[in-house]
C-alpha cells in the first residue's frame, strides 16, 4: 500500500501530541459532506502500459473534526456505486455489472475510521475499515485538510480535505482478469484511489 512519509513528524511526537491533549467536547467540529462538491476515484494500469481512470459522484457522510485531540475525529462516509462512470458507456455498463462491483446487489461503498493521527502539517493517517462488494478491510488513507474554514455566498462555514491510498482489487473480491499474449494481465491488480471533499459545518 502506497503511504506517503510524515513530514518531519516522528512517532513518538505524534503519540507526546495525542496522549498530552484532554479530550474537550468543545473541540470537535461536525461537517457533512457536500455530494455537489465531492467525488472520489480511481486509476488502474491498462495492458501493463498506461492507466485509466474512472470515478464517482455521489460522495455523503458526517465528519467529526477535533483538531485539539486528533484521535476523537470520526470519519463516516458512503459512495453511491451506482454513479461510476469511465467515460465510456459501455465500459461502465460492464464495470458496474457482476464481474466488478455488481452495484445491483452492492451499490454503495463505505469508510468508517478507527484512528486518525497527525502525520505533518494539515496532513493525517487515517486507519479504517472500507467495505466494497460486501468485503469489509482495513485501510490507510493519507489525507490532507484544508488549512482554514471558509464562508460560502450564503453563511456556509465550509472545509475540505483530499485523501489517497492503493489497495488490491482482489482483496475486494475484484478479480475479473485476462492473461496476454506478452505476458501478464489486462488489468494490473493493485488499484489507485483519490477522494475529494467539501464539507459544511453543522450549526
């Protein structure tokens, strides 16, 4: 799994900072995700020469942000399967079908966190469990936070953050597959993803 390294963060820093921080109700922010300012995606390697792309739209969820004690933030967020799109319909149509994410019988995709540490300036490990397909594992995510709120035409406090990891579609249940002639597989089986959300603070 790709991880991205703490810049200029040690371990035991990391853990000095959460432990000597009291837990303080006040310092925790609640934010929903913004589905109209949100995606997530993916890239997976093609023929063993190049990448394409994929992606969704329909992104929800709650974020309890507690900047004060990192490890009371709470991460609870769904995709919408069924939003995938390639560019190309009738890719879609295959990868939305059974031999991927078969959305008829599965169609969100969810993340609950378990743990978040700081992991640099405005950045964070954030551990949890991703289900996809019906399988559930556990995931690292690296992510990086917006460094300041800011208002909306219409009073909205907003934030946002960008996350990324790798993991193995396999692992998911994920393993339609074709060998080639030269050697090795249409579809490589480690797949790159990305989210980006925009949040809104509850009143």
């Amino acid at each position: 799994m790709h991880q991205r390294k703490a810049a200029g963060v040690s371990s035991a820093k990391k853990e000095n900072f959460i432990m000597s921080t009291a837990p303080t109700a006040a310092s925790a922010v609640t934010y929903t995700i913004d589905p109209a300012h949100s995606g997530a995606g993916f890239k997976i390697r093609h023929l063993m020469v190049a990448y394409f792309r994929g992606g969704f739209s329909g992104v929800t969820g709650t974020v309890i942000f507690d900047p004060v004690n990192p490890a009371n933030t709470k991460i609870d967020a769904s995709i919408d399967a069924t939003t995938l799109h390639t560019h190309d319909v009738k890719r879609d149509a295959h990868v939305k079908a059974g031999d991927f994410f078969d959305v008829e019988k599965y169609p969100t995709i969810n993340f609950v966190s378990k743990r978040v540490v700081p992991d640099g300036k405005y950045q964070w490990k954030v551990t949890g469990d991703l289900t996809l397909r019906g399988v559930t594992k556990e995931i690292t995510l690296d992510v990086e936070s917006a460094p300041a709120e800011a208002k909306d035409p219409w009073g909205n406090l907003r934030s946002g953050a960008s996350a990324e990891t790798t993991i193995k579609r396999s692992d998911f249940g994920l393993s339609f597959n074709a060998p080639l002639e030269t050697g090795g597989f249409m579809l490589s089986d480690e797949v790159h993803i990305h989210a980006d959300v925009e949040l809104i603070k509850k009143a």
